[in-house]
C-alpha cells in the first residue's frame, strides 16, 4: 500500500471494493487490496504539474477512465498491464461521463455539450451527440438497457423534464441519425474508400442507391 509520503492527488475504489486507483505525484497506481500489492503503474505526467485527475471504475471493474486537466481522457484496461492509453484528447475536461451498466461504452460530454461514445473493447468512438445543448451538461447516465443516454443539465432554479436530454444510441440510432444528416446514401466511390470489404448496398431506406 502507499506509505504516506506522497499526496494522494485523486483515489477511487472499485465496485467490488477489491481494486484502488490512486494518483501519487505523476504516478497513476492500481492496487489489489485483497494481497496489498500493486498490480502496475505508468507516468500521467504533463507539462501542468498542479493536473487532478479523477479516476472512475466501469460497473463491472473492467476498466477505469481517468481525466486530465488539459483535456486528455485516459482509459485503462484492468486485465491489460500495458498501461492507459489516451482514448481521445478534448480541448477541456469533459463536464460529464458515464459508463453503461455492462461497462462496454463510455459516454462522455465536453465543453461545447457535444456527447461523444466510445467503445471500451476496441478505443474506437462509435457515436455522437443528435442534441448538442447550449447548457453545461452536469450528469448522464444509461438506462433501458443501455439503449438511451440521460443528460441533466445545469439548471437554473428546480430542475424539471426540461432540464433532461433523452437520446436513443446504438447501431440503429447512430445509422438513422447518420442518414438524416448526409440526405442521401453513399456513392460508389465513397462506399469503396471507406468499406471496401463489404458489397455496395442502401443504407438509408429513404433515398435511392448512390451512383
């Protein structure tokens, strides 16, 4: 365990109580509390030397994010020793985050109040915000079987529905929200540069197949 003679910028427990992160100096650790050992360490290290950052376990203790002051969100991979990888860099702290209940996806808001998602399996953001909100948004979470994203936003006297943003995510949502914003499908050319793996078809039911 950390003897005491650093300070402790940021520590969180794991929901199984099981794991702690702390943040020591420019260290990030992870502890196992059942042995009293620690499992690995790697630099969080940035030219801020005041830099909080605030680590949160996934619901299922897989993974942990962690959040730097100049923007970066860190996630790391309980099984993976390799250390944290940054996920992406945002021109400020997020202003929210959640994980799904499963822990597969983290949703997090920035300072514009735009929502991306990620993918904790593969890094990869798979979504974006369909109702980028002019309010600071404060918290979100997953319900319906982590097929909708609440967003409670910064609310200037009691806050009411008005103050929530619902939006549906998933595969379907996402393509349904791609469609409307391009008007049309692929072209040809297009499908070849991005998917050129998989045979030309529509995805959006509305509009006639791309030339």
């Amino acid at each position: 365990m950390p003897d005491g003679s650093a300070y402790a910028r940021a520590l969180e427990f794991s929901p199984d109580g099981r794991l702690l992160m702390t943040v020591v100096g420019s260290r990030a650790q992870l502890w196992d509390l059942e042995i009293g050992k620690l499992q690995y360490q790697f630099d969080v290290t940035t030219q801020d030397e005041d830099e909080e950052l605030r680590p949160m376990f996934s619901p299922d203790g897989e993974s942990v994010v962690m959040v730097a002051r100049d923007g970066r969100i860190l996630l790391l991979r309980v099984a993976n020793s390799d250390g944290a990888k940054v996920l992406t860099w945002l021109p400020a702290p997020p202003q929210a985050r959640a994980f799904s209940d499963d822990g597969k996806t983290l949703a997090v808001a920035d300072s514009e109040q735009a929502t991306t998602l990620w993918d904790i399996a593969s890094s990869r953001q798979v979504g974006y915000s369909t109702e980028p909100s002019a309010r600071e948004i404060r918290q979100m979470g997953f319900i319906d079987g982590n097929t909708t994203l609440v967003s409670l936003h910064k609310c200037t006297r009691k806050c009411s529905r008005e103050d929530m943003t619902v939006q549906r995510v998933g595969a379907s949502a996402f393509q349904a929200q791609a469609c409307r914003l391009a008007g049309r499908n692929f072209t040809r050319a297009e499908w070849q540069q991005w998917i050129p793996d998989e045979p030309y078809h529509r995805t959006c039911a509305r509009w006639a197949a791309g030339t």
